[in-house]
C-alpha cells in the first residue's frame, strides 16, 4: 500500500532562477524549515546521500535519502527515493508558466503491514499533505520574496 500526494504552486520568479534553486539540494534543504533534519552526507557517482526528515510533532517520515536531478544540473526537477529508513520518494519540477514558474511536487510514501499500515497511511497521509503545502509555500515566499 501507498499513498501519493501532490502539490503546485504558482511562483512569482523566472523559470530559470526557480530552477536553479530548486534542483540545488544545498540551497533548496537549508531554506526549508518544515523539513525539520537535513544533513549532507556524501556525494556519490549517481547522487548525493543526504538525511532528510519531516516532522509532524511524534511523527517522523523520512529516513537516508539518494538525491538526484534527473536530467543534469540544466534540468528542470529534483528527485530523491530512500535508501534507508520510510519508505518514499520525492519529486519537484519547476516549469515556465507565463512569466512565473509552476512549482510541481510529489511525495509517495509507504509502510509495511495490513490493517495497522492501512491506518497509519491514512493518519500520514495528512500530515503529509499539510507539510508538503508548507513547503510548497516555503519555496515559493523564498524565490518571490527572499532571492
């Protein structure tokens, strides 16, 4: 079982400085208080491994994350999958939309079990939601506001 969330915003700054904000782990991990334990740990020939958590008071989803950008530094998104710890994965791409940005990202996490994962899915699915719309928010009020 798992679940999927998605999110877009509008973003208020070229396409081109969003997407150089946005496909820098290092810039894009150390502006965003709502994922609340982010630490580099090594870059590696097919990414960077980097501690990402998201906590939602005792709730903790994350774990060891493989941060890509999929179509190089000149692409257009970021991507990350867990190499230890929640099962997820996690995709952000930035596209022109007029003379702004569309901000599209998507989470899909997962947990072992039947009936006990089933609920815990459900109450998570929430707190994802509602922290996956702060981010959102957080990255757009950066690139708008704070650039």
């Amino acid at each position: 079982m798992s679940q999927t969330i998605t999110v877009t915003r509008h973003v208020r700054c070229p396409v081109e400085e969003s997407r150089a904000f946005l496909t820098d782990p290092h810039k894009l991990l150390a502006n965003m208080d709502t994922l609340s334990r982010c630490r580099f740990i090594e870059s590696r020939d097919d990414g960077e491994l980097w501690d990402v958590f998201l906590d939602s008071g005792t709730v903790h989803l994350g774990g060891r994350v493989l941060i890509t950008t999929p179509d190089g530094p000149d692409g257009n998104g970021l991507h990350w999958h867990t190499v230890r710890g929640t099962r997820h994965s996690f995709d952000a791409v930035v596209e022109p939309d007029g003379k702004g940005s569309l901000l599209t990202m998507t989470l899909t996490f997962s947990v072992t079990g039947f009936a006990i994962a089933w609920i815990s899915e459900m109450i998570g699915r929430g707190l994802v939601a509602r922290n996956l719309e702060a981010i959102a928010e957080e990255i757009r009020h950066h690139l708008e506001f704070e650039r």
